[in-house]
C-alpha cells in the first residue's frame, strides 16, 4: 500500500471500493490509450487558458478604468453639486461629467453608443481599447484638476477632446516604436 500512496494510486475493497488514481495520472493513462482524448485534452486546456487571459484582459481594463474614478468623483462631488440637490439630480450630474468624458474620447455619449451598437452588451468603455482606456484614464484626472480650477464643462470638453486627440496619437505612436535596440544588431 504504501508504494502505490506514493504513486497517487489508491486500491479500496468492499462495496465501494476500487482503484483510484490522482487526476494526473488517470489523465496520463487515458490520453496514453487513446490519441483523440489527448488532443480533446490538449484542445480544451488551449480553450480554458484562452478564455483565462480574455478575462484577465477585460479586469485589467475595468480596473484600469477605475484608476482615477474616486479623484473624478470627489472634484464632482465638492465642486458641482449643490448641499440642496436630492440623490437623483446628484447621479444625473456625475452622469452628465461622465458623458462629457464620453464624447471628449470618443465623440459621443453612453446612449448615443448604446443606440448604435444595441446588440452588445455592456457599454463604450467595455468595448475600450487598452490606449483608449489609458487615455480616458488620463482626461478623467485633468477634467478633476479642471473642475477644481472652477473651469466651465464647454471649456473642459474643448481642452479634453484636444488632450485626448494628442494623447492618443501619441498612444498610437508608441506600439510601432521599438524602445529595446539589441546593441549587437
């Protein structure tokens, strides 16, 4: 017994018993019987481990765009919105700045998005790109620095769209260049 414990194999009598083996090593058997499950198991790790970094890319950009939102939030919160306003008229004002963002970066607001593309789900930052992210990222700290300097939100818009039009042009930019050169070449 204990040189099959060793092995991962386990041997039990009675009603339920059995041999029993670690998943590696009943995984391992099988592929080694039969060829088509190898290449069903190998097909269905390539499909689970890319499944895996296409959501670990889509957290990565959630989170990315979350980076500057409490710092957005706060210049909102302390510089627009009145004492007096109810909890309603307060969340269509943070709407209305994160629209403005919207179509700062991308020309146009969530609904406008949502009217073109009905048959996806979430909405236009879902759908961001890493640049664009990184660039609305960006906007979102200037548009705080902007609402603390009491700049009206046209003028805020005007210098965001053209914030965001050198940005991403730069963004752009940066994945032809090769910042590496091999000294050897």
């Amino acid at each position: 017994m204990a040189k099959t414990n060793a092995v991962s194999i386990q041997a039990k009598a009675g009603r339920y018993g059995g041999t029993y083996a670690h998943k590696d090593i009943a995984f391992e058997f099988a592929m080694w019987i039969s060829p088509e499950f190898k290449i069903y198991i190998v097909k269905e790790f390539q499909r689970i481990k890319e499944e895996e970094q296409r959501q670990l890319g889509w957290s990565a950009k959630r989170e990315l765009s979350k980076i500057n939102y409490r710092i957005h939030t706060d210049a909102i919160k302390q510089n627009l919105i009145p004492a007096e306003v109810t909890d309603k008229q307060k969340s269509f004002i943070y709407a209305d700045e994160a629209d403005m963002l919207n179509v700062a970066m991308f020309g146009m607001t969530a609904k406008q998005w949502k009217e073109k593309n009905s048959d996806k789900k979430g909405n236009i930052r879902d759908y961001a790109t890493i640049n664009q992210l990184i660039c609305l990222s960006n906007i979102e700290n200037i548009n705080s620095v902007f609402i603390n300097d009491g700049m009206p939100q046209h003028e805020r818009m005007e210098k965001l769209n053209r914030i965001a039009i050198q940005q991403m042009s730069i963004l752009e930019k940066v994945e032809e260049r090769r910042f590496l050169v091999d000294e050897n070449k």
